[in-house]
C-alpha cells in the first residue's frame, strides 16, 4: 500500500480553493452515508475521490475494529483517488 504520511494525524488540512470545490461539484455526484456505514472496504478497490461537505468520516481498522487513533475527516477534508 502507498503512503504519503506516516498516519492519518501527520496529513495537514489544507483545503482545496473554491474554483476547486465548484468544480468537483459540477463533475461528480453527492451521496449521503447514515452513522455506521462503510464507505470503503480496504480489501476492495476504489476509483473513487471523497470530499467531506458536511458530517465527518472516522477510519477504522479493519482487523481490530478500533478508531486510528483520533482521526476524523470533516468538512472540507478529502480522500480517495
């Protein structure tokens, strides 16, 4: 598996610029995901980019089932491909 950070808390919150966002708005589509869904299984592959508007997304792993650490996605906040 790739890496760029040591783990999810080293990655910095750099927001995309707004002419970004509308753009992602105007490509993709919006989904909505209720508490507790999975998002993505990390056994199965993705094609997909994720950009948190509203809520937050937490990682888990999937061996353990326990949070890495605290991390949290929040709104303006990304991931994928």
């Amino acid at each position: 598996m790739e890496s760029f950070a040591a783990d999810l808390n080293t990655m910095a919150r750099t927001p995309l610029e707004a002419a970004h966002v509308k753009a992602l708005d105007r490509a993709g589509r919006r989904v909505t995901f209720a508490p507790g869904d999975i998002i993505h299984a990390p056994s199965k592959p993705s094609d997909t980019f994720y950009y948190i508007v509203e809520g937050s997304v937490e990682v888990f792993d999937p061996l353990t089932g326990l949070q890495y650490g605290t991390t949290r996605l929040s709104p303006t906040q990304f991931y994928g491909e």
